[in-house]
C-alpha cells in the first residue's frame, strides 16, 4: 500500500499549456475578425460616404426642429375648469345637477342616467325637474340648448 501512494504522488498531470495556445488562437482570431470589420468598414465608407454625410446631416436638423419646436410651441396651456362656475353659481346648479345635465346632453334616458350615476330613477327625475326650473326650459332639449347658452356645456 505504501507503494500506492509513492506512486500516486509521482503521478504528473497533463500538461497545461493547451490553454495558453488556445488564448492565442482565439486572440488571432479576433485581430483577424477586426482587421476585417476595420477594412469593410473603410469600403463602405469609401463608397458610400455622400449618404453617411446625409445622415449627419438630417440627424442633425432632426435634433435642431425638435429642440426649436419644444422652444417655440412649449407647454400646452393648462386645461381650463368644465363649465361655466359663475353661471353654475348663480343659478345655484349643483354638481350632481351637472352630471345628470352632461348625461341629457348625452341622449341617455332617465333610466340609463340612474345606471350610470349609481342613483335611482325618481333621483333623476327630481334632478331633471330641479334643471328645467332652474334654466328655465319645458323639455331637455331646451334645457341643453340653454345650457349651452350659458356655457355650462361644451
């Protein structure tokens, strides 16, 4: 047994120069692939050189229209408040009121207006009847054409 061991100890592992070799074979490989890309590079550049100057040049007006346009149009105005506050105040239309309003000028009918409102049809029709009083109108076409009118619908 102790003969076994002596010999295990003396046991060299193959040599490992093989990865060195294969560093460098893979390193000529990459020169090789730049030298190539480098030169195919040059041909294209060499005989297509009008449309890469084109392109800088459209690159180039693309950024100066986009920055002078940001500059020029800026910011979009802030949106101005739905309706028309003084009239709504004055004729004391609630916002609940507005709704329903929006939704006649929808063409929706009570029904419909109460689904959509989360409210029972007899709440529409008091909110109805509470908007013909207060514009003044008989129908709802009147009172969305009074509406209008007075701005409190687009």
């Amino acid at each position: 047994m102790l003969g076994d061991v002596h010999w295990m100890t003396k046991r060299r592992w193959p040599e490992l120069d093989w990865w060195r070799h294969a560093a460098l074979y893979g390193a000529l490989l990459a020169l090789g692939a730049v030298v190539l890309q480098w030169l195919d590079y040059r041909w294209l550049a060499r005989t297509h050189s009008t449309e890469f100057y084109l392109l800088i040049v459209a690159l180039g007006f693309l950024a100066l229209g986009l920055y002078v346009g940001a500059r020029v149009i800026g910011r979009p105005p802030s949106p101005r408040a739905p309706g028309n506050p003084q009239a709504q105040e004055s004729l004391g239309i609630s916002a609940r009121e507005i709704a329903v309003l929006g939704e006649l000028a929808g063409g929706y009918s009570n029904k419909e207006i109460a689904r959509r409102l989360a409210v029972s049809p007899n709440t529409v029709k008091t909110h109805v009847a509470r908007l013909f009083e207060k514009l003044g109108a008989r129908r709802r076409t009147d009172a969305i054409a009074r509406a209008r009118e007075l701005g409190l619908l687009p």
